[in-house]
C-alpha cells in the first residue's frame, strides 16, 4: 500500500507538476496558466508521495457547478489507483461546497482517462468539435458531467443560522 498525502498546489510546487504536465499532455499547460490557478483561488490539490509531488488535480468551484480544468499523475504512478482517489477527493470538495455538477473535458483519444470518469459515474453528454491542438491538427474532446449530492456543509450552514 503506497502512503500518500495531499496538500494544496502552491509556488513551491508548480516545477513538478510542469513535469508532470509536460508528460501528460502534447500541448501542456504553462507556468502562467499554474500560477493562475493559484491566484484565481482554483481549488488545487497536489499529491505527495514521501513529500514528492506525484499528481494534481485543479477544480473551478461555484454553487451551480464545478469543472474540473486538470488532473495528472507522474507516469511511474498511474495506474495503482492513485488517479482514481484523487479525483474522488475532487468530487467530494464539490460536493461539500454545494456544487449541484461536475463538468469536465476529456481528448477523445484518452481512453484511460474517459475510463476513469466512467468509472466514477460521469457521463458523456457532448462533443466539441476541434477542441484540442494536436501535432497535426486538431482533436474533439468529450465533455462529460455528474451531478454531485447535495453540498454537506451547506447543509450544516444553512440549518445553524
Ligand atoms: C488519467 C489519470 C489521471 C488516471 O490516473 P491513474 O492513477 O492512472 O488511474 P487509476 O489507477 O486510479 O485507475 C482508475 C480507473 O482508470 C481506468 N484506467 C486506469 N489505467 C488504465 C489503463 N491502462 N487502461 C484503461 N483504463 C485504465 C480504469 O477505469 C481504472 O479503474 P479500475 O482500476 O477500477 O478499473 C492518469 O493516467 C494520468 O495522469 N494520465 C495523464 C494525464 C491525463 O490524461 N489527464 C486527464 C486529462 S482529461
């Protein structure tokens, strides 16, 4: 069993994930687009591995939906189901913080990813088209949505005043 712990995505982490972008994805996010995130106040998880960044996920919340805009894993970690927890945490953020859905977009071609949302309930519900630069071109992706139980913690907010 691999001991993992989560922390916040902060400056002092935006190197290892541009890694870790950098081997996940043809045309990866930059350093601005990270730094973005953490200043719009996206709500941006790394994981870590005895203290090293092996993953991340970053997630647009509101009350009415969430979109997850990222996720990724160190190639040497994919496939133990770390993946799978991560965006679990995710869904749960969203869930705590009242968002009714999950929104999310995924390249056509990525089959182990488009897996892994089915395998947590997300359903596809369209196509746009030319979505994604590839080396040659342009590919769909697919947007998928899962509507989240309703929000426990404003449950317990709105209740107590
Ligand atoms: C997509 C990604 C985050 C999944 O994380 P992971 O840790 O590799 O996946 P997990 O081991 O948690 O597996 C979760 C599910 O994904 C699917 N999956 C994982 N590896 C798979 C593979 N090699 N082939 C097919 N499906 C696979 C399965 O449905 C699996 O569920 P199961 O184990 O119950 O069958 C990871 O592979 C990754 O970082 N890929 C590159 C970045 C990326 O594509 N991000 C998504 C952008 S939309």
């Amino acid at each position: 069993m691999i001991k993992t712990e989560y922390d916040y995505l902060g400056e002092q982490d935006i190197e290892t994930v541009l890694d870790i972008e950098r081997e996940s994805n043809p045309f990866p996010w930059t350093l601005t687009n990270f730094k973005d995130c953490i200043e719009k106040g996206y709500y941006s998880l790394v994981l870590k591995e005895d203290e090293e960044v092996i993953g991340f996920a970053i997630l647009s919340v509101s009350t009415e939906e969430s979109h997850l805009l990222n996720i990724g894993l160190t190639s040497a970690k994919r496939g133990q189901g770390l993946g799978k927890e991560l965006l679990e945490k995710m869904i749960i953020a969203a869930e705590v913080m009242g968002s009714k859905e999950m929104f999310l977009e995924v390249r056509i071609s990525n089959s182990v990813a488009i897996d892994l949302y089915k395998a947590l309930d997300f359903k596809e519900i369209g196509l746009r088209k030319n979505y994604y630069r590839l080396e040659n071109g342009r590919e769909d992706a697919i947007l998928m949505s899962k509507p989240l139980k309703k929000g426990l913690l404003s449950e317990f907010f709105f209740s107590s005043i």
